[in-house]
C-alpha cells in the first residue's frame, strides 16, 4: 500500500494555503462575470458610461435587476458611479476595463 507524503515544492513550504490562496479572487471573479447579464452590462459600459435607465434599453433587463448587477460589479470593482445631476452614470473602473479587453482576447 502506497502512503503519499506532503508535497515539499518551495510555495507549499512558504504558503501552507496554496493553492487556494491564489486560486479564490480568480474563482470569485470568474463567478462574477460568468452572468451573461452582468457581461452585457460591462459590454456595453466597455463602451461609454450609462445610466440605469440606459442599460435598461439596451439589455431589456429590468431596472431592479440591473441595480442588483450594477451592485454587484461594483463590489468586484469592476464598476463604479459618478453623479451626474439626477442621474448616476456608471463605468468601468481601470480593473473593468483590463478584465473586459482580457476577457475579449479570449473570442
């Protein structure tokens, strides 16, 4: 019978939670844009900044759902919001953009 001993690579002496340490942001992150709502949203902000009312025509999603998205990416820092007068707009963030151009790389 065959006993397998610990690994003994250099990063699980140095790091006893790898690989997890590494593999959970990416795993949250995929998890995040994996909606196809929420990669439209960030399609369409690639673009310009919208508001909710905007994103609305464009996806025929309801505004509802779109804030809960919306909340959602801006929680990955993938999007965030400026005030313009009455109306948030929203964008990408300089992580949004990378993770948008390098999800785009991949088509």
């Amino acid at each position: 019978m065959f006993i397998r001993q610990r690994c003994t690579c250099k990063e699980c002496a140095v790091n006893k939670d790898f690989p997890d340490s590494r593999v959970m942001p990416v795993a949250r992150l995929l998890k995040l844009v994996s909606v196809p709502s929420r990669l439209n949203i960030l399609l369409l902000l690639k673009q310009s900044p919208h508001c909710v009312c905007d994103i609305a025509a464009h996806t025929k999603l309801s505004q509802t759902l779109i804030s809960h998205h919306l909340a959602d990416l801006m929680g990955g820092d993938l999007v965030n919001s400026k005030k313009d007068g009455k109306f948030i707009e929203y964008g990408l963030t300089a992580k949004g953009k990378k993770i948008v151009s390098n999800l785009m790389k991949l088509f």
